[in-house]
C-alpha cells in the first residue's frame, strides 16, 4: 500500500549545533512529497543556529522555525513546543546532530496507515563518527514486520526507549495528554514512551531503517547518554526509570511495568557496572549506595524471573554488600555475552554461591541453564612477535556444567569493528585461516581444539598473522569465540583480557608486506580482549598522534569539569 502525501510532520530540536542542525533539517526536508512540514525548535541558541535555519526557511516553504526566548536545559520542552505546533496527522521526532535515512518516513507511514497503528518504529541504527561504524539499536524487535494490538503483545517494546525512531498518530498524543517532561529532565525518551505505551496503542513495526543516531565520543561536549562520568548522571537515570515503572503501573500495564523493572537490570545496570572501575573511589561509593537504594524497591518476583541473569546476579551482589566489592568480576558479567569468572565458590552443602562470604547470593539456577547460556569464562594472552600473533585460551570450569558438555574445539573470530569481522573456519585443513564477510561484516577466523589442561580448565593455542590483520589498513579488533561441545551445544562468548608484565603491551612487528606492524592489544571496558593494529611506519605514527589527542582531550574535560564544579 502507498503512502498518501503529506501526512506527517517532522520536528527538529537544536541548541548550539550549528555545525549539524542544517543536515539534520535537509535529511527531513528530502523524504519527499509525504512531509507536509518541519518545524524546526531552536532552544536559544547563540552560535548562529537561528540564522542558517532562517536562511533554509526562506527557500523551503515546508520549513518552518520556532525560537524559544529561553533556554529549557533540556529535550522534552522544545519537543513539546514543537508537537504543539504542527499540523499534520503523523509526527516524529529528529535531534539536531543525526538524521532521518532516505525513504524513513514513506516506510513508516505505509505501514501506519496499513495497520491503522497509534505507533510505528523502525531499525534505529547508532553511527559510530568519524569511523561510520553502525550498530542496530534493539535490532531484534524490529527483524520483521509486525503488528500488535496493544503493547503487552510484545513486551520488548519497554527495551526501546527511543522517541526519535517511531512515527506517532498526533490525534493519539494529543488525546492522552502524552507529553515529554519540562525543562532539564535527562532520559526524557524514556518517560515519554513509558506513557505512550502506558496508553495501549495499536503497534506496528518495520524492518527498515528509519533513524541514524550520530555518537560522537570525541565531542567537546558529550551528549548526555555518553557524559556518564559524574555519578548525577547515574541518578538522572534511575530517576527517570523509576518514573517510567511507576506510570506504567498507575496505568495498570503490570506486565510492561515488571519488564521495565527487568530491562533495567539488563541494559542499564549492566552498562554503568562495566564502567565502574575506570571510576574513582568516591563514585563507587555513591553509585553502590544509590543503586542498592534504588533496587530495595524491587519485590521477590522481579528477582525470581531469571536470579542468575548477569543484570539480576549484579543486582543481588550489590543489594548484599553495604560497600562496593568484586568490581572485576562485576565488570566480567556485565559484558556481553556475560562471562562468571572464578573463583566458583560453594556453600557447607555444595550449593553454588557467588562468594564464601556472600552464600546468600546462590548461583544453584546454573546447575540446570542450557549452556548456550551459561556465562562461561575464557581468558586470553597475545603475544605479538614476527613469527605470527600467538593466542593462548583457557576455558574455566563452571560448576561441572563445562566438563559435562564436553569442550570440542573454539572457532576464534576476529571482527573488524569499524565495518564488521573477517571469517575463518574449517576448510579442509584443521586450523586454517580464511579471511571473508559475514553477517557481522569483516571477520579473520580461524578454529583450533580445546583440550584439557587441568585444574578444571581447557586450553587451545592459535596464531594470527600480522600481515593478515593489517590488510585494511590501521583498524581495530574483537575477539569473539564460538565454543563447541561433544553434546551438540555451542556458546558465543568473548575473552577475559589478562594483564600482566608484557601481555598488554604495543610492540613493533616486523613485517614482509608493510615492513613494521604497530600491534597493540588491550582491554575493553568490560575486560575483554581487543587489537589495535596499524602497518607501516605512517600508520605507526598515526595510532600514536590519536593516543596523545584522545589524551588532550580527556585532559580538556577534566579541566572543564573542575572548573563547573
């Protein structure tokens, strides 16, 4: 079914971002014939925004531009402005600094309008900048077309909490007061669609891509999903999720309310306890002990879903401590795939437990979870030398579960982060390397077996190329492993990163095609082991020159924080 023309209306809201806010009003401006207007909302800006968007108006008759006397400090008033203005039947939402991909918006009016749907999203996906790397946002809810009734249909709906990728009936807004929060009100999105969903729309959903969310970590001034560093953020956060559980409750949407309380655990819980570590003392201390306040207002059955969930499992520790502890091993879970390091403790009658002096916190639910979904633990050792990149692996024991199942052999991936992962498997000759493109773009695989090596644990040895790694160029690396078992089970997960004298270390490879490889490897946030590779001695000073401006920069921000403090 074709979409009719000139039903929706876009609104852009900007403060200060000259630099983007035209791109993101022209990206709107050319989805054709079915935009009936933008209305472009400018918080008092004072960096010349208002003028370029008075210059595009003049020749765009669909533009039309809004300035606010004062600043709101925050999203939701000038979204709210904007909302209130416009016209047409249909209304989405667009930030300054990203934009709407060609064909968004036809894609998700036919599909409203076929559906006859309140709601309509599609695949919203994360551009990493400058590198262009894309991640799908909550790509799974959005694989197929679909549509529901109301929002308990799919409860996975409470994980996108993201307004700027749905198309919204105005009629329907308008009708059930949905608004966003005024003035400085972090985490607006999630408020916001806590009372969309709260309001039981008919859902459609689609698979194209109808939003790119620009991340630009080297900004000057980070946006506020990225600016994490201050504990307030962390309380901003836990504020609004609270607000959103709490209205999908008044609402009595109990099923959304509980998932809402469980995608917490999942998503937000685990992002800030991977980073725990990377902060200073006094955060840690605050964090714990706002978050052990925030989670007494969780009930058994919140917990009783999945008790060993890697969301859940932290969240138990953090309730059963007053003071921070084990954020290593915190940091192991919260990756993802979740990895459980040792040591795996049992209680006096050998039920699994998180610690010996935290038996409260058992970990008995492991002893019958399918090993797909065990959170097994790999480390990893790389030693970078002219003869080959050397890997060493070793698979710990979980609880019987590993020996069990019977460890086989480990597929090593090497995916190349900035557009996607090079692939290697069995090809006749056990070990051999094969470089190629899948699902998760560029990938160098390559599959050796695991055999014991005592002490609970296995072990598999592999050899990586230099000269392979750097064909593309200066480019980053992550490792996944794909685990294989006698029982037929297979398990994705990633590599613990052991530090130590010379593990993590950058070192000059000599190399027959580029001369010298820069091999760095180094430790993700959430522990896991990654590569840094640049060839020639031009990509060698390159990897360096960006070391020392991410450096300035972070210096910048510390300044500048200090400063505001």
């Amino acid at each position: 079914m074709n979409a009719s023309p000139a039903q929706v209306a876009v609104v852009v809201i900007g403060h200060d971002d000259a630099a983007h806010v035209t791109d993101a009003v022209r990206s709107a401006l050319a989805q054709g014939p079915a935009v009936r207007e933008v209305v472009a909302v400018d918080d008092c800006s004072a960096d010349g925004s208002p003028g370029l968007l008075d210059r595009l108006a003049a020749t765009e008759p669909r533009l039309r531009v809004i300035r606010r006397p004062v600043n709101s400090g925050g999203c939701g008033t000038p979204r709210n402005t904007g909302l209130d203005a416009v016209t047409a039947p249909y209304v989405m939402f667009l930030d300054s600094d990203d934009v709407l991909p060609p064909g968004a918006v036809d894609a998700l009016l036919t599909a409203a309008v076929g559906a006859d749907a309140h709601v309509t999203g599609g695949l919203c996906v994360r551009r990493e900048l400058p590198s262009g790397r894309e991640v799908p946002w909550e790509g799974d809810l959005y694989a197929a077309y679909a549509v529901f009734d109301r929002p308990e249909r799919c409860p996975r709906l409470v994980y996108d909490t993201v307004c700027v990728n749905k198309l919204y009936r105005t009629g329907f807004l308008r009708e059930h007061g949905i608004r966003f929060p005024d003035g400085r009100f972090p985490y607006e999105d999630l408020v916001f669609t806590a009372r969309v969903w709260a309001a039981s729309p008919r859902v459609a959903l689609v698979p194209d891509r109808v939003y790119v969310w620009h991340v630009r970590r080297s900004a000057e001034r980070l946006s506020i999903s990225l600016d994490r560093a201050d504990v307030a953020n962390w309380r901003a956060r836990t504020h609004a999720c609270r607000t959103a559980h709490d209205i999908l409750l008044t609402a009595g949407r109990k099923r959304l309310a509980r998932e809402a309380r469980g995608k917490f655990l999942d998503h937000e819980l685990r992002m800030y306890a991977r980073e725990l570590r990377l902060r200073d003392e006094g955060y840690r201390r605050a964090w714990w002990a706002h978050t052990r306040q925030f989670l007494g207002a969780y009930d058994a059955a919140d917990w009783e879903r999945d008790p060993v969930a890697p969301g859940a499992l932290i969240g138990r520790v953090v309730l059963s401590s007053p003071e921070p502890r084990d954020l290593a091993r915190l940091q192991e879970l919260a990756a993802r795939p979740a990895r459980l390091s040792p040591p795996y403790a049992r209680a006096a009658d050998g039920t699994p437990v998180w610690s010996a002096d935290l038996p409260g916190v058992t970990l008995e639910p492991l002893l019958t979870r399918p090993v797909p979904l065990l959170p097994l633990a790999v480390d990893a050792r790389l030693h970078p030398r002219a003869g080959g990149t050397r890997l060493h692996l070793r698979l710990h024991e979980l609880y019987g579960r590993v020996a069990e199942a019977g460890p086989d052999g480990v597929t090593v991936e090497w995916r190349l982060r900035d557009g996607g992962a090079v692939t290697a498997g069995r090809d006749g000759s056990p070990g051999a390397v094969r470089a190629g493109r899948d699902g998760h773009g560029t990938v160098l695989r390559r599959t050796v077996p695991l055999t014991p090596s005592g002490a609970g644990s296995w072990q598999a040895v592999t050899t990586v190329p230099p000269d392979r790694l750097a064909a593309l160029g200066t480019a980053t690396w992550d490792l996944r492993l794909r685990l294989t078992f006698r029982d037929g089970s297979r398990s994705e997960v990633t590599a613990h990163a052991l530090s130590g004298p010379g593990l993590l270390r950058r070192r000059a490879v000599p190399s027959r095609r580029h001369g010298v490889v820069l091999v760095r490897p180094y430790a993700t946030h959430s522990g896991a082991l990654a590569l840094r590779v640049a060839p020639g001695p031009r990509g060698a000073v390159s990897v360096l020159g960006a070391r020392v401006r991410r450096l300035l920069r972070h210096g910048r921000r510390r300044r500048v924080a200090t400063v505001g403090a």
